[in-house]
C-alpha cells in the first residue's frame, strides 16, 4: 500500500536509485558552489567550468565586512574614509555624494551581505543628495557613483531607487559636455549644474577622462530612453577617433575647445589608461555589433605593441613604457621612452586576454584556455603580450611586503645605475636606505593586478592565478589591515613593519575585494561574455543597441 507522501509523488523508486540520485546532486551541488540565487549575474541554467575556493572566498568577505563596518561605525555617509583617526571626510565643502555607500553597494549584493546592503540601500534612499554646491570630478563622479548606481540597479533586479537616483546624477553632469568640441570638462558643480575646466593643467581634460564615461552614458541611455547620454558620450569618440593619431597611440590631454590632442605623455597609465579599456569594453557592451571600436581597439593596440612594449635587462620582464615628448634640434618634436610603468598599467595584461579572446577570436566561444587555432594573429600576439604583463605585474610584488609599488622603473641599457642600485629587472626610484620613501613606493589598495588575474583565471583555469591573488590578499591582511576596523594604504612596500597613510580607498571596497571574491567564486558568477565591468568594477550587463553607432 502506498503511502500519501508516495502516492503523490507517483510510483514507488527503489530506495538505491534514490540515494543514487541525492548522492549526485550533492556533487552537482558542490561542484556548482553555493548557488547564490538573489543575483541575476548567476544563471541557474549554466554549469560552471570552474568550481569556487569556499575558503578563500570567505576569507575575502570577511574582510569586506572588516572595512564596511569600521566606516559604517565611523564615517558613514561620507565620501571617504580615514581608518586611522576613525574619521570621514567629503570631497567638497558642500557636502558628499555617497562616494564610498554608492561604490561598495554592488559588492554587497555580489558577495551576499544582505543586511549591509539594505542599510547602504536605504542611506541612498534616505539620505543620498546631488544638491550640492561644489566642484566634483565628472570622470571619478560618472565611474564610481553613477557606475555603481547602474550597476545596484541591475544586480538587485532592478530596484526604481538607484535608477531614479542614477537618472538625477546623469542630468546634473550632462553639461560638461556642452563645449565646443562635445569634450567634457573636468569638473561639474552638481547643484548649479555647471561644468568648469581644470585650470590646474591648463583647461586640458585628461583622455582617461573624457573617454571613460562612455559605459555608464550607454547604459543609462538604453534603460531610460533618453537618447541625449548615448549621443553626448558616443560624441566624444568621434571626437577623438576624428583627431586621432595614425599609430593608434593617444597623448594624455585633450583641447575641449579644438577637440585635438595637446602635445603631452604617452602612457597606458595615469590619465591615459581607461581609454585603452573603453575601447574594448565599448565594443563588448553591446554584444560586438559597433564595429568602429573594434577598429579603433585594434589599431591602438597595434600602437602599444609596437611603440611601448618592451623588456628589462634581462630580457625576463615584459613592460609597458612610456613616451615623453621633446623638442628636437630641428625644432619637431620627438619621442623619448621612459622605461616606467604604473601600477593602474597592470589592467592591461587582463584587458589584453579578454580581448584577444573576443576581438581577436575566429570563433564565437573560444575555449578555455583558447586554443591558437581559435585566435587570429593580432589575438594571438595579445594573448601571450597579457599573460606575460600579468606576470610582470607580479613580479613587482617582490617586495618587503610582497606589495606592489604605485609606480617601477625598469632597468635599461646603457641607464648607468650599478647594479647594487638595482640589481633586479626594476626597482622603485629614488627609493635609498635612511632616505625618506618617494611618493612611487606607496601602495594605495589598488586593485589592478587583481583585476588581470582574475580575468587571466576566468580565461584559462590556470590555478597559479588563484595562488598568485591569494598572495596579494594576504599581503593586504598582513600590512594593510586596520586591527580596529578598515585598510589604510602603506607609503612604502619595502618597509616592515609598515607606515600607513590614514586612506582608505573607495575602490578597495569596489574593485580589490570585489575581483579578489570573484576570483575564488565560482565561474557562474557574473560569466564575462554577459557583464562588461566599468573601470571602477561595476558590472553592466552586455545588451543589444536600439541605437545605431553615429560614427564610423
Ligand atoms: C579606479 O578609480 C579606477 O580603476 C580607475 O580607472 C583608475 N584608478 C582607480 C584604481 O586604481
């Protein structure tokens, strides 16, 4: 006689196929990692090629948890954060703009932290003002609060509170566009919505600058129907793809007024590299039907290739150098290379895999890790120039701390330093035993090695890029970490016990503990041929375009 239980579940199993079957939805269950089902970056309906490291990503939660909490506790509100004296403190007089609530909000809702993330919720609800009389950097401002905004919006599936505030902040920051060339200015004043140049380098806007808005613009345009921020944002390209140099190469200052490039730096590092990341990520955002940025991506990476990358005295170290401009005899200007990379250079070598994985691929899903046949020739030289960049970056981690420097000088022939200056591949300049440390030995919580190994991870499997991040964490747990809450940046790598500098960085929360969690997550969360992350790694979904590209 069949019991009601097995009367509804229909004919009886005998019990070894049913302990058959638990015993396998176990292991499916443990090879898929624990579902996290609140999240729409995490698809039900895709098995997982790579499992998570449990351990290890807890470990970057509870972390995330010891930074949130102190700055909850301390300076909640404020745009940013000072763990050492427990205090906060705004980027204008005028009051702050959620800086640090609105960068970290993503995270939350990625690592599962629902409690935090409804309190953070209801202070962007509650408390959250654009109202403010004051000058605020339009490129930092569009990446980390309208970023994170869009991107709260998506991953809490799509809670009105964080469009309608990204919509408001979107508006506010559209007239840095409204100069002569469509190039944005540096600064907009959000209450009497009014942009104003940076008069520091001459009116001048950095490439990085007016060209890493784009993602969020897009964005906000394909959700609100507002067609304004794509055309604004998408302007700027035009602009700079109609004043472009023919080696693909971009200077770092911009003439918002003739919308052409000002004599001044080459570089993939500061004011130069979000540039090179948009380019990629533009064609990826809308599933790689806007061919111009593939073209444009092409060629500057050809440019980089070329002109910039080069090796250390030993030949083992590949690097991206930089190129100063300056007056030659004959009164032209030339090019003279400087053998310096930045520490924000090292997204890069992460950038350089997906793109050769995507813009360089023969096919339409490549295999991980891809195979030469898959790649083209210009995909295949970018794969292996990011695999080694990646390595490179590592190897600057060869520190006291076994933290990476802000900035390394690579030996070069003929550079006249002895060898027991520096005896290595590179070294940190004007760093001297009893001196006080330059500026370049800090380390700020950056997150861009961690952003290239976690890409180079998602790409290949290769498990030494979870032990190479894991290094990098429990560099940051030793040196970084504030045992009364929070993570302060430390002014020099080569020094223990460390010195710190009372900042913590909003993009420790937003990028550095968000990679890193990803990073040990399993690979169903956020899969990189869905989501394009911005340059402050807020996640956008990849979606279709209902406009069509307005230049070629
Ligand atoms: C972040 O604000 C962004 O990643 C930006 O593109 C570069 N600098 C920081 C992190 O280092």
């Amino acid at each position: 006689m069949q019991t009601d239980s097995e009367a509804k579940a229909g004919p009886a199993f005998p019990k070894v196929y049913i302990l058959l079957a638990a015993v396998l939805a176990l292991a499916l269950y443990n090879f898929l990692g624990t579902p996290a089902s609140h999240l729409p970056g995490v698809r039900t309906d895709y098995v997982p090629t790579l499992t998570a490291d449990e351990a290890k990503r807890d470990a970057v939660v509870e972390a995330f948890r010891h930074a949130w909490l102190a700055y909850e506790r301390d300076a909640m509100g404020d745009d940013e954060y000072h763990p050492i004296s427990h205090t906060g403190s705004n980027l204008t007089k005028a009051g702050g703009i959620g800086y640090t609530v609105v960068d970290s909000i993503d995270t939350m809702i990625i690592m599962g932290l629902e409690d935090e993330y409804q309190r953070a919720r209801a202070w962007v609800a509650d408390k959250l003002s654009f109202e403010r009389d004051g000058k605020f950097n339009t490129f930092e401002t569009t990446i980390r609060v309208l970023g994170g905004l869009l991107s709260a919006y998506h991953l809490s599936g799509d809670d009105p509170v964080f469009l309608e505030k990204a919509q408001e902040l979107g508006t506010r920051i559209l007239p840095v566009f409204d100069t002569e060339s469509g190039l944005p200015l540096s600064f907009i004043n959000l209450a009497l919505r009014e942009g104003a140049p940076d008069r520091d380098n001459g009116g001048y806007v950095s490439t990085a600058e007016a060209a890493t808005l784009q993602l969020e613009f897009r964005y906000l345009a394909y959700l609100t129907d507002e067609d304004t921020y794509w055309e604004k944002a998408e302007n700027v390209m035009a602009t700079l793809r109609a004043s472009a140099m023919s080696s693909g190469l971009a200077p770092i200052f911009l003439d918002p007024k003739s919308g052409q490039y000002q004599t001044s730096a080459i570089r993939v590092g500061s004011r130069g590299d979000s540039y090179y990341e948009y380019l990629l990520k533009q064609y990826l955002q809308t599933n790689q039907t806007e061919l111009v940025y593939h073209e444009m991506y092409v060629t500057a990476m050809t440019g980089i290739y070329t002109h910039l990358v080069k090796r250390g005295l030993s030949g083992q170290l590949l690097f991206i150098a930089e190129l100063n401009p300056e007056r030659t005899q004959n009164g032209e200007i030339g090019w003279r290379l400087m053998p310096k990379q930045d520490h924000l250079v090292c997204f890069l070598g992460g950038s350089l895999m997906l793109g050769a994985t995507t813009s360089g691929a023969l096919v339409h899903n490549v295999s991980i890790p891809p195979r030469t046949d898959e790649l083209t020739d210009d995909g295949k030289r970018d794969w292996l120039t990011g695999v080694e960049l990646v390595n490179t970056c590592m190897a600057t981690h060869d520190t006291q701390t076994g933290l990476a420097p802000e900035i390394a000088h690579f030996r070069a022939l003929g550079d006249g330093m002895g060898d027991s200056v520096a005896s290595t591949d590179w070294y940190i300049k004007g760093a001297r035993s009893g001196a006080p440390p330059p500026f370049d030995a800090r380390y700020i919580l950056r997150p861009e090695t961690v952003e290239s190994i976690f890409i180079a991870f998602r790409l290949t499997g290769d498990p030494k890029y979870r032990d190479y991040g894991w290094a990098i964490f429990q560099a940051i747990e030793q040196h970084c970490r504030i045992p009364t809450g929070g993570y302060a940046s430390v002014i020099n790598v080569d020094q223990v016990p460390v010195e710190y500098d009372d900042k913590m960085e909003t993009f420790l929360m937003s990028e550095t503990l968000k990679y890193l969690y990803l990073l040990f997550a399993d690979s169903s969360v956020l899969p990189l041929n869905e989501y394009v992350f911005n340059t402050e790694a807020h996640p956008l979904p990849v979606f279709n375009p209902t406009i069509r590209t307005g230049f070629s």
